[in-house]
C-alpha cells in the first residue's frame, strides 16, 4: 500500500512539474507570434516526451543524485515515507505556483524538500556541502549565464543579419473573433425568462516583426521560422531529458519496478500536465516578461538548449524555468523592453520556492512518521 501511495505521489509531482514546466521551451514560439497556443503546447508535449524517453539511456547520474544518495545515509533512502514526502512537498509547491500562474523551478522544489525531509528525519547528519555544491551553485549560477549568453549571442545574431542585409519589418496583425451570448430578457409573462442569443465581436490587435531578405538563396522568415520551431523542439527535449530523471529518483526505493517503466509513467502523466494546465504559466512565459520577434526568440532558446542539455549530460540539475526566464530576460534587456515588474515577482517566486517545499515535506514526512 504504501509503495503505491508513493508511486501516486511520484506521478502528482511528474503531472505539476509538466503543467508549470512543459509550455516553457515554446513558449517563445507563442510570444512571439509565430504559431498559436494549440500548436506550440503539441509541439512541446512531442518534444518533451522524447526527452523522457531518451533520459532512460542518458541521465542516470540524475537518477541517483535524486535519489538522495549522500545527502542522506542509506537506510533513509529505503524508507518510503522519506521519498513520499519529497515528491508530495515539491508538487504542492509546484502545483499551488501553477495555480497562480508563477513559472517556478520543480528542480527547485525538490532540492527544498529533499533538505525538509532530510533534516527532519536526520538533523545534522545532513550532507549540506554536497547541497551546495551539487545542486544549489547549478540553480544560482544558470540563469545568470543564460542571461549574460542570450544578450552575448542576440547582440551577434543582429550584427550578421545587417551584414547580410536581412531587415525588420514591422506589422498589424488583426485577431477578429466572434462568440455567441445568451442574454436574459423579460417575457410576455413574468413568471418566463426568454433567452436572446447575441454575437459578440472582439478584435486584439498584435505588432508582429518579420525578416525580409534571402539567406542561402530562401526566404530568411521561413530559415528563421523552421530554426525557431528545431529550438523549440530542442529546449523541450532537455527539459524532458533534465527533469525526469529528477522525479524517477524518487522511485528508486521501489525495487519491483523497473525503472524504464518508472521514467515511461512520469513520461506520460508529465505530457498530461502540460496539455491540461499549462497555459496560465505559459502566458505569463510568452507575453508578460518582454515582447519578442521570432529572431529574439530563437536566440533565447538556443542558449536554454544548450545549457539544459549541457547539464543533463554531466548530471547538473539547473533548472529549465530559471535558464529560460534568464535566456528571455536577457533579450529583453538588450531591447529594452523587459518588464522589471513581472521579473521581480517570479524572482519572488524563485526565492520562497526552496523554503516553502522544505517546510510542507519535513511536516509530511513527521506526520507520515506517526501515522504509518
């Protein structure tokens, strides 16, 4: 009973982690207009179950560092209730964040609970130095390289585009759309309600920048268009690669579990996160931090690519949220358009993320201590 309580709660962290974290690596697909919320969420469900499914042969360094193993002795890995209470903390943190719409770290999450549950049940036996090194200078350090690189390589990417004489060209993009209201109106006799169907017509008006010119001989909107969508693709991949790893660790304990199958069940309900719930985050993600061409958004996701895959390969848990915010905030402060506002509330976010999962999984897992 108790091991299916914790694969339950193993897929609960695996569904808020794909509903706060799977729209990211698109989601300058969607700012910047070059596809619409349908197609991107696909697109990066596609990607990042690929990612999960290829983190079975590439991210077993992640597994065991997720597992727990050297931040806390052995027997307590063993103990169910102690992985039980990690997933349980970090998906109430991740999935109360959803609910507001505050793109937070799960990497994040589950670093505060692995150090809730692991000092509650150990104390000072804990390894802090290994929390340090392993998974808190990643998470720091991430998205202010990503920051510094977007702005480094946005800064290039434009010095060759007018070196080849590709130009921006800025347009209105009309959104008409028509819905049907029905409208309460008094009928001949007062004790009926007639109903009166009106159609309501609201039209948003969007800026959207093209690129006009011939790179290699084709269209450079469509070259830029296509390497948008590969970006997109790829950012989704390493995050699939990154994070599932992270969340199967915590399934390590349950020996008659293969742990392909482990990572194909977090695989799936991640994807049922991400196409359910994820577009509260995704917005604020695509439109709130700062506007965007397809140019600018491509070069964010680039360097998110990078850097993810970069970590997944050599067991670095950075955290895809904190790398992608960085990426855009650093395009948006090369075009000066970045909202200081919006950035100061998601790191906000980021700076009670660790506290408040460490506090709901050291509660838990005294209170599973008593109960079970």
């Amino acid at each position: 009973m108790i091991l299916i309580l914790l694969f339950i709660a193993a897929c609960f962290l695996a569904y808020s982690n794909g509903a706060n974290d799977n729209f990211k690596g698109v989601a300058t697909l969607f700012g910047s207009g070059t596809t619409n919320y349908k197609k991107a969420i696909n697109w990066a469900t596609i990607t990042t179950f690929s990612g999960s499914v290829a983190a079975i042969f590439l991210a077993e360094e992640l597994v065991k560092n997720f597992s727990g193993k050297g931040l806390v002795p052995n027997e307590l890995i063993q103990m169910p209730i102690f992985a039980i209470s990690i997933a349980l903390g970090a998906a109430f943190t991740v999935f109360i964040a959803t609910k507001i719409g505050m793109p937070i770290s799960t990497t994040h999450s589950l670093v505060g609970a692995l150090f809730g549950a692991g000092v509650m049940a150990i104390g000072t036996e804990f390894n802090f130095a290994k929390l340090g090194k392993t998974f808190l200078v990643p998470l720091i350090v991430s998205p202010l390289m990503a920051a510094v690189l977007s702005l480094v390589l946005y800064i290039i990417f434009r010095y060759i585009r007018k070196k080849l004489n590709i130009t921006k060209n800025s347009g209105i993009y009309i959104d008409k759309k028509q819905e049907a209201e029905a409208i309460p109106v008094a009928a001949h006799h007062m004790s009926t309600v007639a109903k009166e169907t009106k159609i309501k017509t609201s039209i948003h008006h969007t800026k959207l920048e093209t690129y006009n010119g011939k790179l290699l001989g084709i269209n450079s909107q469509k070259v830029l268009d296509s390497l948008h969508y590969l970006s997109a693709g790829i950012v989704s991949f390493a995050r699939g690669l990154n994070d599932t790893p992270k969340i199967v660790g915590l399934l390590l304990i349950i020996n008659t579990l293969d742990i392909k199958w482990g990572m194909i069940a977090v695989a799936i309900t991640m994807a049922l996160g991400g196409l359910i719930n994820a577009k509260k985050v995704g917005v604020i993600m695509s439109k709130k931090i700062t506007p965007m061409n397809s140019g600018q958004g491509f070069t964010a996701n680039m360097i998110t690519g990078l850097l993810v895959t970069t970590a997944s390969i050599h067991g670095l848990p950075v955290s895809t949220t904190h790398v992608s915010v960085g990426s855009i905030f650093g395009i948006g402060t090369v075009t000066k358009k970045a909202d200081p506002k919006m950035i100061s509330k998601i790191l906000l976010s980021w700076v009670l993320t660790l506290p408040i999962a460490a506090i709901a999984s050291g509660l838990l897992f005294k209170l599973l201590q008593s109960i079970l």
